[in-house]
C-alpha cells in the first residue's frame, strides 16, 4: 500500500515533481493555497487531519530572490514563520519533515565545495529568510531533514533552462554570468531523491543519524555560462531554438540581491545516509528538454513554447 506524504507548495517546481513521481511506496498529496497556506496555521490542522500523512515536505517557499530585497517580510513570513509552523504541526502529529533549503545560505567564499557544517554568511534577504527557517524548522521538529539543493530547473514554472529557450528564440546571442560556479538541478531528480530520505526516514524513525542538514545537488558543476551553454546545444541538437552564450562577469550582470560565486555543495553526507546519488546535471538538461519538446514528429515545429508554461 501507498503511504501518504503531504507536500506544501503544489504548483512549485519540486512539488509538482513530486506529483508525477510514480513510485509503488509513497503517495505525494501536494497542496496550494488556500487549502494548504504556510501563513494561515488552521489550513495546515486541516489538510493534516484530511491526510492523516506519514511525513510532510515543505517545497513552499517565497522564491523571488531579487524582489526579496524590498519584500522582507513577505520572505521571512513564508520561508521562516510558515516553515516552521508546517515543522511544528508535524511535530505534534509525531511525523517526520523534509524541508528544502539552498545554497543561498553561504557567501560563496570558499574555494571547495560546502560541506554541511561550514558557517552559514547569506548576502541577501532570500537567503537570510531560508537561513532562518532552517532554524526554526530544525527547533520546532527534532525528526526533520533540511535538504539544500541549488540553481533548480524542471518543465514547470519560471526557471534558467526556459528562459534560456525564449530568449534563443528572441535573439542570436545571450550574456550569461560566468564567474558563478554551482551544480544545476533537475527538479525530478530532486523528487526522486526525496523519495529515499523518506523511505530511511520512515524505515528507521527511532535512528537519529539521518536527520539535520543535507546537502542535495546533481553530479558535477559549471557555472551559469555554462549551463547555458549545454541547454542551448541540446535544444539545436533537437530542433529547437539556439544562440550564442556571451560570457560575461557578475559586475557587468548587476541584480538587487548579490549571489554567492561559489555555489558548489558536497553531496557525501546525502549519498552515504541515504545510499542515492542524484544523476550528472547534463543528463538532467538532456531530461528536461526531451520532456519539453514538443511532438516534433507529427507537428514539425521546432518550437519548445507547446509544452512550457512559462509565462
Ligand atoms: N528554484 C531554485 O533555483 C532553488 C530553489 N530552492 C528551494 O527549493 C524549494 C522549492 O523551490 P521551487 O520548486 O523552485 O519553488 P517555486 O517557486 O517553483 O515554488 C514555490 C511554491 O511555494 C508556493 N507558496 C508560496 N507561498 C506559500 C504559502 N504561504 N503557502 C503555501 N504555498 C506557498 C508558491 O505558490 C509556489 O507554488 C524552495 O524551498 C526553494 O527555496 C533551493 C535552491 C534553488
């Protein structure tokens, strides 16, 4: 029988992965506003109640990383208070949380990869407001695992590989930082990895070594131009839009929040604990642009937008 796991946030990227999720072990119930709102604690007893879930996932979150600048309390509100008031209300139900938190939390001084317990250093508001939930989730529920993933994207929603398409499409070149160096994460393959910290999570509750920080993020690294890069050559290999990537420095790409330049996260602890490793970022892209294709075969159209809803 499949058990139920309650997901906060239904039309996010990593949701709506755990949606499509068909495994034989585990039912995702994701849920929106306004049946299921991190900001209005009556809404999280009911669909707990409705759900009766072995374990919640928090993939809600207020994600706009620049307009968290000027949105303060909207990002706190949400990414603090409203993640700590899912961890609190699983912890009174005596189940399990998986949170999801970022690579936002570092500074991006250090010239390695992040391991789960260098100090924290967020340059910006976003950050600081997952940096804190992680806090907050971590002191309302001692059962809990806080994966911080980086630089996720998935057919669904707003994300770099879709913006990357339109904008092939719009123009022959595309300016793209080069100077950022992280792993990009295919949003499925984030959901297939939440499947197995569940599955230990579930397996072994009175074992305590699975839970805290764990870093999450698909083999490999590049940087932003380099992403680019890849995404744009899998869509020329299949018929879709293309350009060139120009690279270009951060200073001369200037956005409201600062990003940390090094992005990378060791995956060790996630792969040792939970015996998965999640795939190389490239065949995530190939993934994700075959999902997005549209049916090439009967249409001959060779634009990606049919299947997108990027807006
Ligand atoms: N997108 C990215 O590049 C990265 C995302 N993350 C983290 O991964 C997690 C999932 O990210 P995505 O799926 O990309 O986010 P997303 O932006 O696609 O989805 C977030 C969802 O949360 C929902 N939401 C916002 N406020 C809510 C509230 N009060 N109650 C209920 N739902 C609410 C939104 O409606 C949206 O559906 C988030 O915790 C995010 O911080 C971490 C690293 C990078």
């Amino acid at each position: 029988m499949r058990r139920t796991v309650l997901v906060a946030g239904a039309s996010g990227q990593v949701a709506r992965s755990l949606a499509a999720l068909d495994v034989p072990d585990l039912r995702f119930a994701t849920l929106g506003r306004p049946d299921l709102d991190l900001s209005d604690p009556a809404s999280i007893e009911r669909a707990m109640d409705a759900h009766e879930p072995v374990a919640i996932v928090n993939a809600a979150a207020y994600t706009a990383v620049d307009r968290a600048e000027t949105e303060p309390d909207a990002a706190f509100a949400i990414n603090r208070d409203g993640a700590s008031a899912l961890a609190e209300a699983a912890a009174r139900h005596g189940r399990p949380i998986v949170h999801i938190s970022t690579d936002y939390v570092f500074d991006g001084t250090k010239p390695e990869p992040y391991v789960e317990t260098d100090p924290t250093g967020p340059l910006g508001v976003y950050g600081r407001s997952k940096l804190e939930g992680e806090a907050a989730v971590a002191g309302a529920n001692p059962a809990h695992v806080i994966l911080r993933t980086a630089w996720v994207y998935s057919p669904y929603g707003a994300n770099f590989l879709k913006t990357m398409l339109r904008l092939a499409g719009e123009r022959d070149t595309v300016r793209v930082v080069a100077d950022q160096r992280g792993t990009p994460t295919y949003a499925p393959d984030i959901a297939v990895g939440i499947a197995a910290v569940l599955r230990v999570a579930l397996r072994q509750p009175g074992r305590t070594d699975w839970r805290g920080i764990v870093h999450m993020v698909a083999g490999g690294e590049t940087t932003w131009a380099g992403f680019a890069e890849e995404i744009l050559r899998g869509s020329a290999e299949r018929a879709g839009p293309s350009a060139r990537v120009e690279p270009v420095a951060t200073p001369d790409h200037p956005t409201s929040a600062k990003r940390p330049a090094n992005s990378r996260l060791a995956t060790a602890r996630f792969r040792r604990t939970f015996g998965h490793g999640l795939p190389e970022w490239q065949e995530g892209v190939r993934n994700c642009l075959d999902a997005l294709r549209p049916v090439r075969a009967t249409t001959a159209s060779t634009n990606f937008g049919g299947a997108a809803d990027d807006t």
